[in-house]
C-alpha cells in the first residue's frame, strides 16, 4: 500500500500567499523604522522644546519683576523730557507687566505639556512683550533689548521646535 504525503497547510515559497506574507513583513519592518526614527528626532528636538518653556517662564520672570518696580518704586525709571511712547501712569504699566507675568507662566506650563494652545499663547505673548517692551526702551534701555531679543529667541524656539514635546511629555 502506497501512502500519500501530508500536506501541513504552508503555502510553498512561490505561492502568492507566501509573497503577500513577505510583502506584508517588510511593510511592516520599514514602517517601525519611520516610527523610530520619527521618535528618535523628536527627542532630538525636545531640549528646544524644553528651552522654549524655560525662556517663557524666565520671559514670566521678568515680567513679574517689571511689573512690581513699576508698582513700588516707580520713580525707578528715569525718562527723559519725552517720556514714554505712550503716556500712561506707571501703575498701569505695572499691571499690564503682571498680567503678562501671570499669562507667560501658564504658558510655560502647557508648552512643556505639549499643547498646541500653549505653542499659540506662547508666541502670542512673546509679541506682546516684545511690544510692551518697545515701548519702554525710552525708560530702560538695556534691559528692555534684552527682554527683546529674549523674545525673539521664545518665538524662533516654539515656532520650530516646539511641537517637540507633543504626545510624549517630557
């Protein structure tokens, strides 16, 4: 009596189940190489991120301490005959700094959670510092560039970098 061979249910290596298996293997090789690779760069990118968050935060701070020598000690600033850009009582001045302050470090909060809210709020008030800022150079210069280039540096780190932090937290 002559036995018949048992098949076993693989598919030969010139069957087209076989060459779809392949296929789908190696789609499935390149596509956890992206993913890799894509995490890989984000996490590169994230100490931008991260410098971002902490420059709003220290943009807060300096904010903040406008913002209260302008309510304590306003003859702090010395201005000359032309005064400021806009004339408006220093205590004024001293809210709009502590209102910025208070705004920057909820900010600096949610960039390093990643939210896209953050990333729009963030640039928002790097302008509106870079603004208010402009405004009292006449009162001091120096620090008043230097809180504009400070800007100038937030607004470059979160527009390029900044999602960065997106889905992975820190």
């Amino acid at each position: 009596m002559t036995e018949t061979p048992r098949t076993t249910g693989t598919p030969g290596t010139n069957s087209f189940a076989w060459q779809t298996s392949d296929e789908m293997r190696d789609e499935e090789r390149t596509f956890e190489r992206n993913t890799r690779s894509q995490a890989e760069y984000r996490r590169s990118q994230a100490g931008w991120a991260v410098f971002a968050a902490t420059m709003v935060f220290m943009a807060a701070g300096f904010q903040l301490i406008d913002g209260l020598t302008a309510f304590f000690r306003s003859g702090t600033y010395v201005v000359g005959e032309d005064h400021l850009l806009v004339n408006v009582d220093y205590s004024v001045w001293g809210w709009i700094h502590v209102t910025l302050a208070v705004i920057a470090t909820i900010t600096a909060v949610g960039l390093m959670g990643g939210h896209m809210w953050a990333r729009v709020l963030g640039v928002g008030i790097a302008w509106l510092s870079m603004i208010t800022n402009l405004v009292f150079i006449p009162a001091y210069p120096f620090l008043s560039v230097m809180v504009v280039v400070l800007d100038v540096l937030i607004i470059y780190a979160i527009t390029v970098h900044g999602g960065a932090l997106r889905d992975d937290g820190i």
